[in-house]
C-alpha cells in the first residue's frame, strides 16, 4: 500500500469506528453511566446527612470509579474521530511532504498505529488500573507527535526548497 | 474584492468539479456552513449558558451538601436533581456545539475525497445529502434532549429526541461507509484520478493555512501530552478528594469547611476545563486551517483579500487557545480576548464561505479546455 492508501484508508476506518463506538456507546452505556455518577453522589451526600461516613466514602469511591470510566470512554470516541480527520487530511496533503517514498510509508503507518492505539490504550484503562494501558497509550500518542512533527519538518523541506 | 469571473461550470454533476449541484459544492458548502453554526452557537452557549450554568450547579451543589450538614436528606437528593439537570444541560449544548462543527469538517473531508470516490455521480449525490441530514439531524436530536426528556417515550431511559439524535449518527456513518466503499473500489481498480486543482494549489494563502494548520495540531497534541502526563490524574484524584471533604463536613455540620471545599471544587473545574478546551481548540483550529488551505482555489476574493482571511484565520485560530489557557490567572481579560479570537475565526471562515459561494467555474471550466 502507498502512504496515502495507508492514511486514506486507515483513517476512514478509524472514522467508522470512533462513530459506530459513539453511536452504540450512546444508545446503549452513556445514559446508564451519568445516572451512575448522580446517583452515587447523591448517595454520598445522603449518607452524610445520616451520618454514615462508611457509606458516604463508599458511595464517593463508586462515584470517582464510574466517573474515572466516563470521561475515558468519551475521550476514546472523540479521540478516534480527531485522530482520523487528521490521518484523512495529512492524505490529502501528502504530496507537500518532501520525503522518500519509503520513510513517508514508514511515518504514514506510525501516524496510523499511533492512531488507533492511543485511544484503545484509553479504553483498556477502563477494564484494568495496572500500568501497562497507560503505557500503551502513552507510547501511541508518542508515535503520534514523532510521526506528525517529522511530517511538519518535510513539509517545512518543502517550502524552503 | 471580487475577482472578475465571467465563466460558467459545465462540469456534470457529481464529477470532481464544482457546478452548482455537484457533490463536492453541496459538501463544501454544508460543511462550511455547518462549522460556522457550530461555532456561532459555540460562542452564544459561551456568553450566555455556559458561567451562568457553572454557577447554578456550583449553587446546588453548595445547598445540597448544607442540607446534608442540616440533616435534610429529602433537600440533598433534590439539590442533586438540580444539579444534574443543570450539568446535562450543559452537556447536551456542548455536545451541539462538537458535534456540528466535527461533521462540517467530516463533510469538507469528503468533498475533497471525490476524485478518490469511484460510485456513479447520482449516488454520491444522494450520500451527501443523506449524510447533510444526519449532520443536522445529530446535533438538534441532542440540543433537544434536554427540553424534550422522555415525554411520550416508548423506554424507559432514553427520549425521542436522543432516538432521532442515534438515528442521525446512524445516517452520517452509513453516508461515510458508502463514501469509504467507493475508495476502497477506487484503490481495488487502480483507475487514476482526474487532476484536481484543490489538491496541487501552492498559493501563499493556502501554503500558509497548510503551514499555520500543522503548527496549531502539533502544539495541540504536545500541550494534551502534557496534560495527560502532568494533570489528569492529579485532577482526579483532586475531584475524589474535595468530594470527599465536602461530604465529610457536612456529616460534621462544618459549615466553613463546606464552603472551603465547594470552592476548591469551583477552582478544579475551571483548571480542568480551560486546559481540555485549549488542546482541543489549538487541534480543531488547525485541522480547519489545513481543510481551508485545500479550498483556496474556489475562494473568489483577490488574492491580497485572500492572504488577509487566512492571516485573519490563523491570528484567531492562536488567540484563542491561548487566552483560554491563561482564563484561570488573567480572568476576564483573558476570556474576553479568548471570544474575541473566536469571532475572528468566525469572520475569516464567513468570509471564505462567500467567496465559496462567488464561485462561477472558471477552474473546472479551464481543466475541461486543456482535456479538450
């Protein structure tokens, strides 16, 4: 596949499933999440006023827990989408990138796995609290930045030549 | 201002030009029309809805957790309803506000895709309409959500409104799908696309969008690293915590401390809003920029009018994220010049939009002669 064919392509997937991932998330999971997050807050406040903190601080940790979950799975959804208009239009633009056909290739697939890996790394922080989904999000939207400023630096190759 | 444009497109429908009902204008146009609502309706949620709003939940908030220190547990989970009325207000607003403008980007994506789309120039057609009336569809369905609730719904959770927002998400993803199907067929039969004068431009307008647009993503991305890296968990974990001290006054009625927490929690809010919406500005702005910069050729103003807007644009498309930024140490100073970057993005995007408009053909009228 040519660079563009990657970014075209890939970022159009991407596009399809950041909005199929937004369209199920809410029809089926946003609306019971927010009335989640309420409802535990709510609670807490309540048992304050009986003046049960156990289950005040109980109701608090679910609340921080469905909130933690929330604002993630929102972030995925905005972030597949952002991620895919960006690979569509460096496609588009691709052509103003002053590189090798072979490192264009190359910095066009680290834009793409950058792409769809840093919101999946977000995604699976919502299933397991351990390190390695920060790691993997963290080392995607790395690829990201390199891939985007290396792109920025041929482009800029372009304009001074 | 206007550049004199004495010819007319015989470009047929659907083809890669730019005649009166092809899909690339239909698409352009409703993307572009589509961003400046979104952002108009941005800026009047902005002035309007969103401190008044901040306020109103800071408000109830602030009763529910005196009720709870008084003892009224009936008055917390009504001060609670409040709020949560109050915050999916907001949510729903800005949801319009994201949604309207991402799809008129999505849409001015996919006018530029049509030398790459290999379906028949009446399907295409009708993609592009249907996907225009899921765009629309989406964002009034949510803006909705809140004044419609669930009155005369057949479930339990979900309302009419958010019903026909799901349907209008379902009409642009299937508008996309067919448009991504008509790629992959172009890629499978290797058929090369006609020249297109959009995607070989090199005018200074548009090599300076282009330049500007790349510039604002990658600060964008490098200020959301940063965030990511430095605050986000500081900031929930700081959430969970003043949370938490609220509620542990008021099962000790300290009413001082109640207070002390509630603007503690007023002071996060605001830090978390200002820097989510800085990074998420600086990579919108650019990712239009850039957009911008592939339709320069279309814009029909003299060039000298054009390298204004764009400077315009990209002064704006700066301003904005910045000041947003510093909204939290220079207050309203800061916010007023913020708005201020934001109407002149407005106003360079109206402006390109007209000379959109001005179109007449001569580009695709002159490609037409040399094939000739």
């Amino acid at each position: 596949m040519s660079a563009k064919q990657v970014l075209l392509i890939g970022g159009l997937a991407l596009a399809i499933l950041g909005m199929s991932y937004g369209l199920w998330y809410a029809a089926f999971a946003e609306h019971q999440a927010l009335d989640g997050i309420g409802q535990s807050l709510s609670s807490s406040f309540q048992a304050a006023a009986e003046k049960d903190s156990s289950a005040a601080e109980n109701s608090l940790l679910q609340y921080r827990e469905a909130k933690y979950r929330y604002d993630r799975q929102v972030d995925v959804h905005g972030h597949w989408l952002g991620l895919s208009m960006l690979l569509i239009i460096v496609a588009i633009g691709y052509d103003h990138v002053s590189f090798s056909q072979k490192l264009k290739t190359l910095l066009a697939w680290i834009l793409l796995i950058g792409s769809a890996f840093f919101p999946l790394g977000v995604l699976m922080q919502t299933w397991s609290h351990g390190p390695a989904p920060r790691y993997v999000a963290a080392l995607a939207s790395a690829m990201v930045i390199v891939a985007l400023a290396a792109m920025v630096l041929g482009f800029l190759r372009r304009q001074t030549a | 201002m206007a550049t004199p444009e004495p010819l007319i497109a015989a470009t047929k429908m659907g083809e890669t030009g730019f005649a009166l009902m092809s899909t690339r204008r239909l698409l352009t146009l409703a993307g572009i029309g589509m961003i400046l609502v979104g952002m108009i309706f941005g800026d009047i949620f902005a002035v309007f809805v969103l401190h008044q709003n901040a306020a109103h939940v800071g408000a109830s908030l602030a009763a529910a957790a005196h009720s709870a220190a008084a003892d009224e547990t009936a008055a917390v989970a009504a001060n609670f309803q409040n709020t949560g009325a109050a915050l999916e207000n907001r949510g729903t607003k800005v949801d319009t506000h994201v949604h309207l403008i991402a799809f008129g980007y999505l849409a001015l994506m996919l006018a530029l895709l049509q030398p790459w789309v290999r379906i028949s120039a009446a399907s295409a057609r009708k993609l592009a309409l249907f996907f225009v009336f899921g765009a629309v569809l989406l964002p009034l369905g949510v803006f909705l959500i809140h004044y419609v609730g669930l009155a005369y719904s057949p479930l339990q959770a979900i309302g009419w409104a958010s019903i026909f927002a799901d349907l209008g998400g379902f009409m642009v993803l299937a508008a996309t799908l067919g448009f991504g199907v008509g790629i992959v067929r172009h890629f499978q039969t290797r058929h090369s696309p006609q020249q297109d004068q959009l995607l070989s431009n090199r005018s200074v307008p548009a090599r300076w969008l282009l330049a500007g647009g790349l510039f604002l993503v990658l600060a964008g991305f490098l200020h959301g690293a940063y965030y990511a890296g430095v605050n986000l968990y500081r900031h929930e974990d700081a959430d969970y915590r003043i949370l938490l001290s609220m509620s542990s006054a008021a099962a000790a009625r300290n009413h001082a401390q109640i207070d002390q927490a509630i603007s503690d929690y007023g002071q996060l809010q605001g830090d978390k809003a200002v820097s989510i919406a800085a990074h998420a500005h600086a990579i919108e702005f650019g990712l239009l920029a850039m957009l911008l910069a592939f339709f320069q050729p279309y814009v029909q103003l003299r060039e000298a009018w054009k390298r204004r807007w764009a400077g315009v644009l990209l002064m704006g498309s700066l301003l904005l994220p910045v000041c947003v930024q510093m909204e939290m140490k220079f207050g309203l100073l800061a916010g007023g010049i913020a708005d201020l970057g934001g109407l002149l993005v407005i106003v360079a995007l109206l402006a390109m939009w007209i000379g959109i408009v001005r179109y007449t053909g001569n580009i695709d009228a002159m490609a037409q002669g040399r094939q000739a």
